[in-house]
C-alpha cells in the first residue's frame, strides 16, 4: 500500500500553516476507500488496504463492539487531531464515547476530533507503512494522550504480533506487551476482556 502526497498550492519558499492544510483536508474529495492524512506538514493519501488487513479490522471490530462498555463505541473513519505535533491521523479502528459523535454529527462538525477523546486506537500494518505505525504513529497518539494504542503488526521481523501500548507519558508510552499472532492479549479496562488474535491472518 502506497501513499500519495497532495502538494499544497503554495510557492517553495512558503510553508503551509496548520490552518492551510486542515482546511485543505476538509475540502478534499477523496476516492471511495481511501483515507487523507495529515503528516509532517504535507497531507497524505492512504489507499485502501489488502483483503488480509479487512478480514483482521473485522475481527477486531466484531470483538471490540462485542464487549464495550455502554456508552463507548467503535469507528472506522473518524479523523484524529494530534495538536501538540500537528498531526491528522485516521485510525483503522478507534474507540470514543458515542454520544461525542452524535454531537458532532447534529452540528455537521468538521474539524477532526482531539486524539485524547479516544480510549483506544489501532492500527494495522500493511507493508509499505508498517515502519511508520511502529514508530511515527506510535509516539503521536502518545503525545495526543491517547491511553490505550493497540498496532497488529502483520510484517514484523519476529513474526506476526499485536502489541499494546498503554500509560503514555512525555510523549512516549511506559508499556508495551506483545503477543504472536494466535495468542490472546489482554485489554485493560475499560474493555477488561482479552482480544483472541487467532484468527488473524498475516
């Protein structure tokens, strides 16, 4: 999966401004399936992703949506705002209190949501962007404090794992526990469930 970059109209000496690009990004018609995303001051096309990366997003959506609490649901296209580093991400999965969105759906809110409004987000690697999940995306959704970021890592070099990430601090997170594909890792509240991840396929 490849990513396309949309080159603001801007001259070479000018660098667009955060309000620039999120106004850009509101305004773009992206392709059914694709996904804008706002990194490093340049906003980037994310194209949909392989059949193995959809079977393992619906797994884990099934199991979330399954055992959340009430008050808490799941999402696949909600946009989030890392303001301390200017970032926009779209996770593959995210979990917000329900109601926040329906607030925002009655007001035709535009603007992303702040990332610290999440209780969980995850990310499923794909070939071309698993570097940037482990590292990039990892320290931005601790920076946005977002407590809980699970990253299903389907091409990592010990083999197939999920990781969870959780107590972010200063910008990084104090805890990761990693498990292989066909192990189940444990969620801690508000989800207190275990995520079976033998179904998942690499």
């Amino acid at each position: 999966m490849t990513a396309a970059l949309v080159e603001p109209e801007l001259s070479e000496d000018d660098m667009p401004s955060w309000d620039y690009l999120l106004e850009t990004w509101q305004e773009l018609d992206v392709p059914e399936g694709w996904r804008a995303e706002i990194d490093e001051g340049l906003i980037t096309l994310v194209p949909p992703p392989d059949d193995g990366h959809n079977l393992i997003a619906a797994q884990v959506h099934w199991a979330l949506r399954s055992t959340l609490p009430e008050g808490l649901e799941v999402f696949q296209t909600l946009g989030l705002f890392i303001y301390r580093q200017e970032r926009l991400y779209i996770p593959d999965l995210v979990v917000v209190p329900k109601k926040l969105i329906m607030e925002r759906a009655q007001k035709k809110e535009k603007a992303p949501l702040a990332a610290a409004e999440a209780a969980l987000t995850v990310e499923i690697t794909s070939k071309n962007n698993a570097s940037h999940d482990r590292s990039a995306k990892q320290k931005a959704y601790a920076h946005g404090d977002v407590p809980l970021y699970l990253l299903i890592d389907r091409f990592d070099e010990g083999g197939p794992a999920v990781t969870l990430f959780s107590d972010p601090r200063n910008g990084m997170y104090r805890t990761g526990l990693r498990k292989p594909f066909g192990e189940a890792i444990p969620l801690p509240e508000p989800f207190s469930t275990e995520l079976d991840t033998s179904g998942f396929v690499a």
